[in-house]
C-alpha cells in the first residue's frame, strides 16, 4: 500500500505553498479576511499562531481529527509536527495572509472513515468551551484548496451545550473546484443524518455553537491522499 510521507511541518507548509502558488494567480482574490462587521462574524483568518499552532480569530484552538469503521485502517494525517493535540500546519499563502494546512490518506478496507479540521471559534474559560450565537447568520464561507478529495463536508458542533452527541451533527457537503476558490453554503441547507439523535438547529446548535470542523470523508472506501487548505471561515448575513 502506498503510505503519506511523514513531513516536517516546514516543509509541509513549503509543499502548500508551492502547490498554491501555481493557482493563486488565477483566482485573484487572496487577501486577508476583512474584520468582522454587522454582517460577518469572521470566525478564522488563521491570522495568528500559538506555539506555532493556528487558532481561529479569537484564539480559539484548532485541531485536526480522524475516524473511521476500521480503526486497524485508520486514516493517516499530517500537520504540525510533534502537536498535542494534533494540529494543522500554518501555510503561507501571501505575504499578508496565513491559512490552515493538513495532508491525509483515507486506507482500506473501511466501509466508512474520515478526517477533518477542527476550529473552536473561542478559546475555553475555567475549563469550559464558551458557545458563539450565529443565528442571526444566514450563510457560512471559506477558502478552501483540495488536492485530491472531490468533495469537503462542513459541520456544525456544539459540545458541552446540554447534549451528548458524539457524532451526527447538522453537516453540508459540497464539489471542490481546482484551485483556491471561495465556497458560500446557507446555513439552512444544513442537515443531521437520519440515524443521529436530532436536534433543534437553531435552538441547540446555532445558538450554541462551538466548533466547526472542514474535512474529507468516504464510504466504501478507496484509497485516497492529498492535501486541503483552509481559510477566511466567516458567518454572514
């Protein structure tokens, strides 16, 4: 089976880069995200870092997450080196403007696996994940570059917030385009799988909300690698 090479943060990130480069110049747009407003709330530039760990714009931290049916196959990942927990690894996209990084290979045989990134809009407090109330929003973006999936799942979490769900929260899927492209969802088209216990959306997770997690996913799975890049994760209205 052919494995992911282990890399070295740094050269992670060179690798991003220079993948990046080759697209942003088509695409144009690849500045900072603008400050938040009455209309946005940004929720991650990846702008900062903490011990060399990207955190969303408030501080809150990231990390990255693996799972699957198979757990003898789990799915590999890659960030930042030696981070616990595991982290994404800050990419250089402009002079001005950081994102949020991780390579992954999905193994077999699983009928079922992924990975994602996880980004907490805050940090914790007295040792509690504090919630963001986005109900006033309508639509979520991103930046995001994909080498290698065809499609990102979006989720919504809300952890500690008086439910106990370990999985099957409100989720969105979509088709990745070539290149670094901004990707506009509506809140609305967001949906729990029938085998999840179901919760009132905007009650108990649009109020409440603590992390939004970006990744790749497969069913029946096949082999698969490549690299995804985040940035500009914000709520507008």
């Amino acid at each position: 089976m052919k494995r992911i090479q282990v890399f070295r943060a740094g050269v992670l990130a060179t690798l991003i880069i220079t993948i990046i480069g080759s697209v942003t110049g088509q695409q144009g747009d690849t500045s900072k995200a603008p400050e938040s407003d009455a209309t946005k709330l940004v929720y991650a530039d990846f702008q900062s870092l903490q011990n060399g760990r990207p955190v969303s714009k408030r501080g809150g931290l990231t990390r990255l997450n693996k799972y699957a049916q198979n757990m003898a196959n789990q799915p590999q990942i890659r960030g930042l080196e030696n981070a616990d927990p595991p982290s994404p690894a800050p990419a250089r996209v402009t002079d001005q403007d950081t994102a949020a990084a991780f390579e992954y290979e999905l193994r077999i045989p699983n009928e079922w696996a992924g990975v994602n990134l996880e980004v907490f809009g805050q940090p914790e407090k007295d040792g509690k994940l504090l919630a963001d109330d986005v109900s006033g929003y309508k639509f979520i973006t991103m930046r995001i570059f994909a080498k290698g999936p065809r499609q990102i799942r979006v989720e919504l979490i809300t952890w500690g917030q008086g439910h106990r769900l370990e999985s099957g929260y409100p989720s969105a899927v979509f088709t990745v385009s070539p290149g670094f492209n901004t990707y506009k969802l509506k809140l609305d088209s967001f949906n729990q799988p029938d085998w999840a216990t179901q919760l009132d959306f905007k009650a108990d997770v649009l109020k409440k909300l603590t992390s939004v997690t970006v990744g790749v996913f497969c069913d029946k799975c096949r082999i698969e690698n490549g690299t995804v890049v985040v940035d500009n994760i914000a709520f507008e209205k």
